[in-house]
C-alpha cells in the first residue's frame, strides 16, 4: 500500500506546475502536449510561486528606506526570505549572510571580487566545472585543476595531490555539487574536510545540486561545514532574476562593494564614505524582492513534498531510463557510471547523427525540450569525447571564422520533479523514430555561423 500511496503522489506532481499540459506545434500542424527535458537549464515554476507572487503584489513596496505599510511590509518579507533560505540550506545565519543576486554566475564573480587573496593565491577548481566556476576565479587568483576519470567523476587523488603540494598557498577549492554534463555527484563533506585541513576554505556550486538533493551547510566548527553556497531560483521551480550568495560575514565585512551606489552606504559626503553593513553593501540599488519572495516560495513547496522523496522519485526516473535507452545499441551515454549516485542529468551521442540535429528534430517532431552542445562546460566535455588537443585547436580556428557546423558536442536530457515514467516512454519512441527515419535529416538545414538546426519545411510554430 506504501508503494502505491508513493508513485500517487508522485504522479500528481505534475500538476503543481505551472504550463504543463501546454501544447507547442510540431511538423504537421499538429501540437503535441510539450516535455521539458531541459531542467538542467532551467526549471518550470511551481504554480505556488505565481500564486503567492499574485498575493504579495498587492503590498508590494520599495524596501528599507520608507514608512509606509507597503514599504514596511515588504521589508520584513524580504529579510524573512533570507531567514528561510538559510534554514533550508542548514546555515548558521548568526554567524553568516545571504546575500540576493541575479545568478549563480553573479554570485561567483561577487564572492571572487571579495575575497583576498594576498597571502594565499592558489584556487582549486576541477576539470568538470561550468565555466561560471571558472573564469571569474582566473581573474583573481592562480588556478590549478584536479582531474577527473574516465566516467567522468572527479579524481579525488588528483585532487589530494594539488593540495599537498601546494597546501600553504591554496585560498580556497571551488567545486560543483554536480555535473551539468553528466550529473555526476561530489562528496562535499568529504571536499571541506579536505579543504580545511589544509587551512583552506570551499566553495560548493549548488546549481544543479540544491533542486535534487537535501544540502547542509553545517555550523562553523563542524568538520563538513561548507563556507560560500551558491545557486539560482531559476533552477529550483522559481522564476529567472535571484540568486543566492551564502557565506561568513566576516568574509565580507571588510571587502569593497563591486557595485556601488544606492543601498550600498551608511554615510556618503565628497570626501568620505562609509559603507553599510552586510549584506545591504553587497545589494546596490534596488532589489529584486519579487524574485526573493518567488525563490522562498519555491522553497516552501519543496519542503512541503519532502528532499528525500524528491530524491526517491528522480532515482526511479534515473532507472527506468538507464533501462530503456540501453535498448538503443546507436546511443552512448557519457559520463556514466552504474553503480554511481547520480542526479538525473544525462549525455549522450547517436552515432551518425550531429547532436544539433537531434534536439532540434525531438523538437519539431515531438514537442520533447533538450539541450545539446557543450553545455557552458566545454573542457569537460571535450574530455568526455576524448577529443586531442590539434583537433580541439582545429575546432577553435573553425569557431574564429564563424564556422560551427561540425562543433563537437553531445545531448543532454535532465529531469525535474514532474517528470514522469510516461515521458521517457514516450522520448525512447520519439528518439527511437528519429534514428529509424535518417532520410528525413534531409528536411533540415543546419546554420554554419549558430551550428544549430531548423527544418526545410514550412515552420508552422
């Protein structure tokens, strides 16, 4: 009875979103009923966001510096959403702050133009990272980057090594909770012991993460504390526009505000200026308080259906799609490992097939949303690939003339929570199709300067 009560309830998750039973055109004139295979990118939001968004509006005022009832309101609403986050990600908020942005990218790069990196200038990173976890650090600090295996998991004794060879140099480790390539999942706790022991601090990337599995931050002594979280709402059933920074106060308190102006200052005169305390002096102008209220109320919802049945629904996904795409001998999955514990983020290729092509005729075919190319992680996937270094540079050297027909890549189908069995059914039909019709490549063309492919025939959406 406890199994069937259970796959019930997870079969009325779809019906908290918002959209669901949207139906999008295809080849035809017909529509199709839409899959959204693309949560890796980005979610769909919870109907309970929109709801209560619609209630908040109504009171909805410009925050902290006026006295009207509006204004108070939404100060207090917005100062509780930081409350409610940092419980949900197990932070001590009397010691630490969140901080709203726009992004996770946004987040890096802030929590990079604060930190201090005079006397140890070394950051960690890995070679499976977005390139958010990456490019912002290059700029600030010396990087180093731990290996991965063959199966696309993170080579812890690589990681060791960097650490003991470097351990009096080494700010602070910056990694991804998860793969956006191969949902592939990092033992956090087990990277901050590591990080700590050797005075260093770490940087957990939750973007993937936080919308698939429970995280806890951890108090200040604990030996898997985390110090800096950082994930957007868009990734977790909440609209686009907020970000979270999550980190010590001591960490900020003395650093400069990247942007200034508005919010951010205590005293200002021509000659001086006094700035205000964190997390106001992070936040110039005003803020994003309706993307803070959405980003909290996705967080209730998701507390409401429970983390550890989130996880239980997506393993049985994970499953079942394992199952049924091996029955496709064309398709490779990469970054794979079975007895691995993974999120339900996969990448695969087709043989004979460009990866572009693929998304776009699951598109225009049947109405299934994925997304395929390199994913913002392009080092990862090359290796991936086992792509050499000559014809990496001969795919640069294509790129810089505007050419990316034949752009290495590969396909990603990630899930959300109101995925169900049905729709990896009815994709392996769909993807099974496509391989089985190759004639039908033919009714599509492919832009050399985008890579990307639309069809020949008339485009009826």
């Amino acid at each position: 009875m406890r199994e069937l009560q259970t796959v019930n309830q997870y079969n009325n998750w779809p019906e908290l979103i918002v959209g669901n039973e949207i139906k999008v055109p295809v080849e035809s004139n017909k529509f199709v009923r839409y899959v959204n295979f693309d949560n890796a990118a980005s979610t769909s939001a919870f109907k309970r966001v929109v709801s209560d968004v619609s209630k908040f509006l109504q009171l909805y005022g410009s925050i902290h510096r006026g006295e009207g009832f509006k204004s108070r309101f939404s100060t207090d609403k917005y100062e509780n959403c930081r409350e409610q986050i940092a419980r949900f990600i197990g932070l001590d908020y009397t010691t630490n702050t969140i901080v709203f942005v726009k992004n996770t990218t946004e987040a890096i790069n802030k929590l990079a133009n604060c930190l201090d990196f005079t006397e140890r200038n070394i950051v960690i990173s890995t070679c499976m990272e977005h390139h958010s976890n990456d490019l912002p650090w290059r700029k600030r600090a010396n990087m180093l980057y731990a290996k991965i295996l063959s199966d696309g998991s993170l080579d812890y004794d690589h990681l060791i090594k960097l650490f003991d060879k470097f351990s009096d140099k080494v700010r602070l480790l910056t990694v991804t909770g998860a793969s956006n390539v191969s949902g592939c999942i990092n033992d956090i706790g087990i990277l901050a012991q590591l990080a700590h022991r050797h005075g260093a601090e770490i940087m957990v990337d939750a973007a993937q993460l936080i919308p698939h599995r429970k995280i806890c931050m951890f108090p200040d002594d604990h030996p898997e504390h985390i110090d800096y979280l950082v994930f957007s709402g868009h990734k977790i059933y909440a609209p686009f526009g907020i970000g979270v920074l999550a980190g010590p106060k001591k960490s900020f308190a003395d650093a400069e505000p990247d942007y200034v102006g508005g919010g951010t200052i205590s005293i200002v005169t021509h000659e001086e200026v006094y700035w205000a305390d964190v997390p106001d002096k992070l936040e110039a102008g005003t803020p994003n308080v309706i993307g803070a209220v959405a980003l909290s109320s996705a967080i209730g919802q998701l507390e409401d259906l429970g983390m550890s049945q989130v996880e239980e629904h997506e393993t049985r996904l994970n499953q079942h799609f394992i199952h049924r795409i091996s029955e496709i001998p064309q398709v490779k999955l990469y970054g794979h490992n079975e007895n691995a514990i993974r999120l339900g983020v996969f990448s695969f290729s087709v043989e004979g097939f460009n990866h572009s092509l693929i998304a776009a005729r699951l598109s225009y075919e049947a109405g299934i949303g994925v997304r395929s190319g390199c994913f913002c992680a392009h080092a990862y996937v090359l290796s991936l690939l086992n792509i050499s270094l000559e014809e990496t540079q001969s795919f640069h050297e294509n790129i810089k003339k505007g050419n990316k027909q034949d752009i290495p890549g590969l396909v990603r189908v990630s899930f959300g929570l109101y995925n169900t069995i049905n729709e990896v059914d009815y994709f392996i039909k769909s993807l099974k199709n496509i391989i089985d019709t190759p004639d039908k490549n033919s009714c599509y063309f492919q832009d050399i300067a985008t890579g990307k492919y639309d069809p020949a025939f008339e485009d009826t959406r």
